[in-house]
C-alpha cells in the first residue's frame, strides 16, 4: 500500500488544488463531478485532474487514502476538502473562492 500512496502524494504535489474525478473536466462522466469542475471553473481555480477510471489501483487507493468512499474528491493543499455536496456548500457561500485564492 506504501506505494499506491507516494502515487497519490506525487498527484497531489502536482498542483494546489487537485481534483479525482470519474472523467475530465472537459468530459466529465458522472453528474457529481460535472458539479464540482463546474464550481472549480466558477471561482477561476487553477486546477489538475486525474481520471479514476484510468487507474483502478488509484481509485481503490484512494478510498483508504483520504478515509473517504466516493468521487470526486476535492484537494487543496494535499488536504481532502470534500466531494460534489461539500464543493457545492463551499462555492455557494463563498468559502470555495477563499480557499482557491489562499491556495499555495
């Protein structure tokens, strides 16, 4: 397991915010993360993607890696921010805007 979680470090210090998803972001290929791209577009956040189904060892990785089951998942700062609902609430109250600005 060591391994699979330097993949996923080295993905996440490719860039501050960092988003795994079922997809891209130019098609992504489930509504949840349509939502997310869509909110990370909205607040001009310069972000990377990795498509889970591409890498079935990242995707199964990751569920242990971050504790959380679904996708996408939202990273800023190699910090687990959240899925589709929570990248909403965030956007929506201006928090998401705040934390892409402050991202390093």
């Amino acid at each position: 397991m060591g391994n699979i979680n330097q993949r996923i470090e080295q993905l996440l210090n490719s860039s501050p915010i960092f988003l795994f998803m079922k997809g891209t972001p130019e098609e992504p290929q489930c509504g949840f993360s349509a939502r997310a791209v869509h909110c990370l577009m909205a607040v001009d956040a310069p972000f990377k993607s990795f498509n889970i189904f591409e890498d079935e060892e990242i995707r199964q990785g990751l569920k242990s890696y971050a504790n959380f089951q679904t996708f996408p998942q939202l990273y800023i700062n190699k910090k687990l921010v959240g899925g589709s609902d929570i990248v909403l609430e965030l956007y929506e109250s201006g928090e998401l805007e705040k934390m892409v600005k402050e991202a390093k």
